[in-house]
C-alpha cells in the first residue's frame, strides 16, 4: 500500500493500514485540514466537489463529503464530473474552494484528492504544507450539531464547460463541421467518455467512433496516455479509416492524439501544435515546464514571442504563466493551460483548439506534426545508493557543464546547442530521473546514458 502526502494533494492506494494507503481514516483526516484551511482563508464555506469514474470514487467521495459537512462546509457535489469542469465550477459558483476526487493516470487501485483554492487552482506549496501539518496535529476541532454544513447536487455542468468553451472566438465550429472529421476516442472508460463526446456532437463532429467510454471505472489498459498503452485506438484509428483518434486520462486534463496512420501525434506535440495557433491568432508569450519540449520555443520564436521555462509541476506552470502574462502555456504530458478559459490543464478545451487549427490547416493530421521540428525525447531514472548525497550530485554536475546554459530553478537542466539534458530528484524516491531530448531517439538515450555514467562515477 501506499500514501503519498504532498503539498498538492494527497494520493494513494485504496485499503491497508492507516497512514499505510488511502484509507477511510486519512480521507477523512486529510479532508477535515483542507476544511480548516478553506476556514482560515475566509472565503465562504461552499465547496465545490467532483469526481471521475474510477471504481473507489463513490466511496471516497462520500466520505469527503461527509467530513466536509462535519466540518460547517456547504458541499456541492458535481457527481462524475473532469478535473477542468471542476476548476471552472469553483469561481463561477463562487466558490471558496474544490476537491477533485481523480488519481489521474494512476491505474485502478489509485485515488486522490486534489485540493483547489476559491480561483479554482491548486493551493499554493505554502497552503499545502500548512494543511499537511494540521492533519499530522491532531487538533482538528469538528462542529457542532447546530453548525454541521449541507450537500447539494449539482448536474450539468459538464455542459456548461462546453458551452463556455464553445464561446469563444477561437474555437470556429463551422470549420470543424466543414472538415467533416470521422474521430476515435478513446476515453479509458472514465468521464472523458462523458465529456469527449458530447464536446464533439457540439463541435459539429457526427461521425465518432466511441471505444472505452463508458463511465464504470474499469480501465481497460493502463490509463497513461503513451504510445505502449494505446495499442487499440491505434489499431481502430486504422481499422475505421478515421482521420484521428482522441484519448484522454481518467479526469481529462491531459489530451493526445492518433494519427490517421496509427502513429501518435506525440504528447509533446498537443501543447506545441494548440500554441502554434493561438499564437497565430494573438502573438504572445509561452510557458511549459523545464522537462517539456523545445518544439514550443521553437514555435513561439516563429510567432515572434517569447519563451519561458518553469519548475515541473502544474502550479509552477501557472505562477509562471501570470507573471509573463503567457498566452498559452502548459505541460509536455499533453497538458494544455488556456488563461482566456482558466488556469488549469483542460483536455475539452484543447480538443476544441485543435480541431480548429487542423480545419483551418487542411490536409490530414500527419501533415500538420511534419510541419513542426521534430525532436525526440528519453525519459530515464538513476536509483541511488543510500550514502549519495543528491545536492552534492547536482553541484558538480554543474560545474561539469558550466561552459553550457544551465537552468536550476528545479534541479538541473543542461542545455546544448540542439539538445538538452533535465535531472530532477524525486520528492519521494531516492532517485533522479534524467530527462533528455534530441534530434533522434537514439540521441537522446545516448545523452541519459552519458549523464547516469557520470553520475555513478562520482
């Protein structure tokens, strides 16, 4: 079993021992402190709660609920419902908070709540440790029979986050339905396939093929959204002679796309290929994580914008997109972050964005990723020996490399002429994971390889 407690949310396995998984015990510990922080911000006590479709959710969800009523919150609960539809809900509703219950990409036996402040982004590293401490402490103070909360439904909004998407002027559904796109999705049998479909039929798209959309949380491979893990949609893509395939992860906020040859897009690539139009449409600014393609400088240059680089994770993206006024930004892992729309990766709204540019582009899918630089990318991890020292590691690594550009706002990235290197140490395991990209795959293990030697030669 296992129980991840970070400043962002808390993760883990369902059953076990307390402390040891997500069990009953530390759902309710861990929601009745977010309960305390909402309290202390002083911004109302509704609550807005979603969940996706994985086969813990009603369970969690009840039990967070629960607490949040013991607690004097007023909870409105979405039901099944995407980790985006959420974050929009809790301003809109003006909220003063929302847990999202999703273990993201994290096989079946995962859940989670993912914790929001009242704009409907995640709480800060700061509110985060504070929350982590009073659930640790002990001294949580619940109310009162005269000032328990209340639970109210909520249905609908899946809808509404489509007809706020649809809105916009950059989402164009007379091209989409002029393209007359035959599309897969493939929604790992979570809420995408809720969602994923019905944005289509609004977009004009009448010619989708539904595999895996049935909401019943029984994922049927691995729900990480990688080339080894979409064997199926790859092969009806195929089959259908459609001219995409969509997927999604369990709570829709990561998209990538199946070409018509069963080739992926590239995961990378939805940010990169999203960005090359809106900043087609509105030059501007970009952010992505340090781990995340350089595709997307190369693009901003071209629409004569400015690049910038974040510490890896979702909330770093954001403080950075604000402070450089970005006007799309996001994440390597498919994740796309649209200011106009809000603050967090929102799958829906990416696949409104791109479709456009793919109408509007004309020609097939591939066409349009040929058109981009093409960069390859290798994702390893060194394990460490109990006496390495991490910062130690990362300290000379730097000074190895201090003739090149080095980056070490989130451990050190190293960057070549026309490649680069990114190790980060893990939060929770005694490892670094290394993080290469190049001109050709082979390039880039080569890279990885050439750092893990360094460093176990140290």
């Amino acid at each position: 079993m296992t129980l991840i407690k970070s400043i962002s949310g808390i993760r883990g396995t369902i059953g076990g021992k307390e402390g040891e998984g997500l069990t009953p015990v530390d759902t309710v510990k861990f929601t009745a402190a977010y309960a305390l922080l909402v309290l202390k911000q002083d911004k109302g006590k509704k609550i807005i709660l979603g969940r996706d479709a994985r086969l813990s959710g009603s369970m969690i969800s009840g039990l967070v609920a629960q607490t949040l009523v013991s607690m004097g919150m007023d909870v409105i609960d979405l039901g099944l419902s995407t980790t985006p539809t959420v974050e929009m809900a809790v301003p809109k509703m003006k909220a003063a908070g929302g847990i999202i219950l999703t273990a993201s990409h994290n096989p079946k036996e995962w859940n989670a709540l993912k914790l929001l402040n009242h704009e409907g982004e995640f709480i800060s590293s700061e509110e985060g440790q504070w929350l982590l401490e009073q659930a640790e402490s002990g001294d949580i103070l619940f109310s009162d029979i005269d000032n328990l909360g209340s639970i109210q439904q909520a249905d609908g909004w899946i809808d509404r986050h489509i007809d706020l998407i649809l809105a916009c002027d950059e989402v164009d559904v007379d091209a989409i339905r002029k393209a007359n796109f035959k599309i897969v999705v493939d929604a790992v049998n979570s809420t995408g396939g809720i969602a994923v479909p019905a944005l289509l039929k609004r977009l004009g798209v009448e010619d989708v093929i539904e595999l895996y959309c049935e909401p019943t949380g029984h994922f049927p491979h691995n729900p990480e959204p990688l080339a080894e893990n979409l064997k199926d949609i790859s092969d009806k893509v195929k089959e259908t002679g459609a001219d995409l395939g969509i997927v999604v992860d369990p709570d829709v906020d990561r998209l990538a796309f199946v070409m018509e040859d069963g080739e992926m897009f590239g995961e990378e690539y939805t940010l990169v290929a999203v960005a090359d139009y809106l900043l087609g449409l509105t030059p501007g600014n970009t952010v992505s994580n340090l781990s995340s393609t350089r595709a997307l400088s190369d693009v901003t240059e071209k629409h004569s914008g400015n690049y910038h680089a974040s510490a890896v994770g979702e909330v770093n993206v954001v403080a950075k997109m604000k402070e450089v006024a970005a006007v799309i930004g996001g994440e390597g892992n498919g994740g796309v972050i649209w200011p106009k729309l809000h603050y967090g990766r929102d799958a829906l709204a990416g696949i409104a964005l791109f479709l456009t540019h793919l109408a509007m582009k004309g020609g097939s899918i591939s066409r349009l990723r040929s058109g981009y630089p093409n960069y390859e990318m290798s994702k390893n991890k060194i394990q460490l020996k109990p006496d390495m020292d991490i910062p130690h590691i990362l300290s000379k690594i730097e000074a190895m490399y201090s003739d090149h550009r080095i980056n070490t706002i989130d451990g050190v990235k190293i960057e070549f002429e026309n490649e680069w290197v990114h190790l980060r140490p893990s939060n929770t395991e005694p490892i670094i994971r290394i993080y290469a990209e190049s001109g050709s795959r082979a390039s880039a293990n080569a890279l990885t390889e050439k750092i893990k030697a360094e460093i176990l030669g140290m």
